[in-house]
C-alpha cells in the first residue's frame, strides 16, 4: 500500500494598512505623541517581536504597543523597525583566524532589512477606507518630532513575514 502525503500552501493574508514613520525620537515618545495626536490609547505589549539572526546567534528584540478600538473595531500595532544587539565577537568569530579574540561591538538590526530608512511601522488592522487613511497620515505627518509619514505597499516588501503579531 503507498502512502500518501499531503502538503498545505498557507499564505498569510496581509489585510491592514502599514503607515511606515521616519522620526528620531525613541519609541515610547512617538508612542505619546502619536496618542495624543491620534486620539487613541497604545499601550506597550506584554510580548515585544523578537527576531534570531545569523542562525540564532544574535537575538533582536524590537519594541511593540497596540490598542484595541472598540468602537470601530480596529486592532493598531506600533513597532519599531531598528534594535540594537550587542554582539558577541568570540561565538561568530569561531574557527577563523580570530578565534579566542573577544570583542563585543553593537550592531543595528531592522525587522524589515530593506526599509531601513522607517524608524517605526504602524499597522491598523480593520476597515479603513482611503479618506479615512489619508487623514490619518495626514495628522501623523503633523507631529512635529515626525519627518516622514507614508503608507507602504506590503506586497512590495521581500520580509514582510516579519510583520506577522502573534
């Protein structure tokens, strides 16, 4: 008797709107502001998105707030896009000619590598009709620490598996 396999082909389905925001401020200020500004409540998340990199030796740890509204039943994530590791030299450095040479040096890490230019990503799960989007990039491009605010196309983005919450 032959035995049968089966495979099953899951694409994610990538339904929200992704507002990359280019701002030098650190996470939790953007986070204020963009409160303020937006009239919503992000909070910080229990569960940050982390990330293995060069085969787990170096672990990323990228910020994460959401908010829940309740009124227009639209689920909101901010992460950051850049983390800073400390990397530890002697681990990758094994077996080469730098073997034994320690040296910790801090790398930049980005959750999606090809954007490096967005310092966070706001995600607005729901329904949101282009009118409504453009206001709400209109008032992010408002705050005044903001220097960029536009909407990114997620089908464009080759990691953009790394926007998956869980």
């Amino acid at each position: 008797m032959m035995k049968k396999s089966y495979s099953i082909d899951f694409k994610y389905d990538y339904d929200f709107i992704l507002i990359g925001i280019c701002s030098p401020i650190k996470d939790y200020h953007i986070c204020y502001k963009l409160n303020k500004t937006l009239n919503i409540s992000l909070y910080r998340s229990k569960h940050d998105v982390y990330m293995d990199f060069y085969e787990g030796i170096e672990k990323g740890q990228f910020s994460l707030y959401e908010y829940y509204d309740e009124q227009y039943e639209n689920q909101w994530y901010l992460i950051t896009n850049k983390c800073q590791i400390l990397c530890q030299e002697e681990i990758q450095n094994k077996g080469t000619i730098f073997d034994g040479f320690l040296q910790n040096e801090k790398k930049t890490k980005y959750l999606i590598p090809e954007d490096s230019t967005v310092d966070f990503y706001l995600q607005v799960h729901g329904v949101y009709c282009q009118k409504a989007k453009s206001q709400l990039i209109k008032n992010i491009k408002k705050i005044n620490t903001v220097v960029n605010a536009y909407e990114i196309i997620i089908q464009d983005l080759a990691s953009k598996e790394n926007l998956i919450i869980k």
